[in-house]
C-alpha cells in the first residue's frame, strides 16, 4: 500500500490550514493509500546547527522527533506539506522544519548517496493558506517549498493556495475549498 506524509505546520488546532490539510488527506485515502498526519508544531524539533556533523556523516545529530519523520518520508510515495502565510512566507515551524533537511541535502550533492532517488517517483503537493489576497504570499511560501521537495528527490506536482481566510477555522464556511482539497487528494493520489 502507498504511504502519504502529511505535514501540517499551523499551530492552531482545527484551524484552515488543518482542515485543509485533512480534506486533502481524506481524498488520498480514497485512493486507498495509507496516510499519516504529522503536526509539526506539537512534535519536538529543534533547528539546524549548521554543526555540518551531516556533511560528513550524511546525518543529524539532532536526536529528536525528526529522525522519525526522516524514516517515514524515505519510506512513503507522497509527501504533502501545509502552511498557512505567515510574514509573506510559509509558517516559521515549517521553516525549522524544512532546514532539518539539510542532511538530504548533503547526502545528495556532497555525498552522492541521496536517502530518495529521483527515479523512485515520489510525489510532493503544497496548501497554502493565507489572511490576504492578491499578495502572492502563497506564491511565494509555494517557491519555498518547492525547493524542499527537489533536495528531496519528490517530483512538486502541484500547489492549493486559499486565500482570504484569517479567522480560525472559517474555510469551513467554504465547503468548495474543502472539496477542492478533497479532490486534489484524490487526484494526487490515482496520477
Ligand atoms: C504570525 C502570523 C503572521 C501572519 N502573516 C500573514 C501575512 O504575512 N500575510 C497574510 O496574508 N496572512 C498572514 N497571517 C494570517 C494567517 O495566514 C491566516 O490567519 C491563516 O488563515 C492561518 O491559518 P491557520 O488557521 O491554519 O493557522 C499571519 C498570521 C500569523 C499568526
């Protein structure tokens, strides 16, 4: 059975980006995948040193909460992260988060020995979530991701950005948004 990670970097419980997050979920599993939610903000995950321990070993040294995320993410098919717009750019979370990944970054261009390769065809998707509209913010934390899931060896197939939501959760309000996630999953799920 194909593996979904699913990463949600919102702090507030319920809130847009989570429901989202889990429509989009819910449309994966249709497919019959199985999938796991992982609330970053909850878990314990520390910074990047920038120690370069990982330079030379292909690894963290952090031992926290994120040596289980590696495993999970070198194990599944699809990878799936959720920020809501903070400061123009993706959720700082998701930017701790996504500098722990430096470790893939050396294992793939210093040391030549990626955890996932190119060929394995996992696939990455982004939602975006932010308070005001025709800014590009969503864009923009999309830019952020993207470069994520390229040293991560998953192919970026698309992005939702949803924006004009501030109030925690007032996408509910908006059951097209949630459909539309819904049906990216499936999507996502059957390509
Ligand atoms: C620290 C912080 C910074 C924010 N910065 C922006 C911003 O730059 N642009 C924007 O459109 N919304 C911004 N927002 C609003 C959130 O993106 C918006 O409320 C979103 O719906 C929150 O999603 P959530 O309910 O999943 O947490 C910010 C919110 C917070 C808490």
């Amino acid at each position: 059975m194909s593996l979904l990670m699913a990463v949600s970097s919102s702090p507030r419980r319920n809130g847009n980006t989570g429901l989202l997050l889990n429509s989009f979920v819910e449309g994966v599993k249709s497919q019959g995948w199985e999938t796991e939610i992982c609330r970053i903000h909850y878990l314990n995950i520390g910074m990047c040193q920038a120690c370069d321990f990982c330079a030379k070993e292909g690894e963290c040294i952090l031992d926290d909460d994120m040596q289980y995320i590696y495993s999970r993410i070198k194990e599944a098919q699809g990878l799936v992260v959720a920020s809501p717009v903070y400061f123009g750019t993706v959720s700082g979370q998701l930017k701790i988060f996504i500098d722990r990944f430096q470790c893939w970054w050396q294992a793939k261009y210093r040391l030549n020995s990626p955890f996932v390769s190119e060929e394995e065809g996992k696939k990455g998707f982004f939602i975006c979530v932010s308070a005001l509209t025709n800014k590009n913010y969503c864009a923009n934390a999309a830019e952020v991701a993207k470069v994520l899931f390229h040293n991560l060896n998953y192919r970026y197939i698309d992005s939702l950005s949803f924006e004009g939501f501030d109030i925690k959760g007032s996408i509910k309000e908006h059951p097209d948004a949630l459909e539309k996630a819904f049906e990216s999953g499936k999507k996502f799920a059957s390509k």
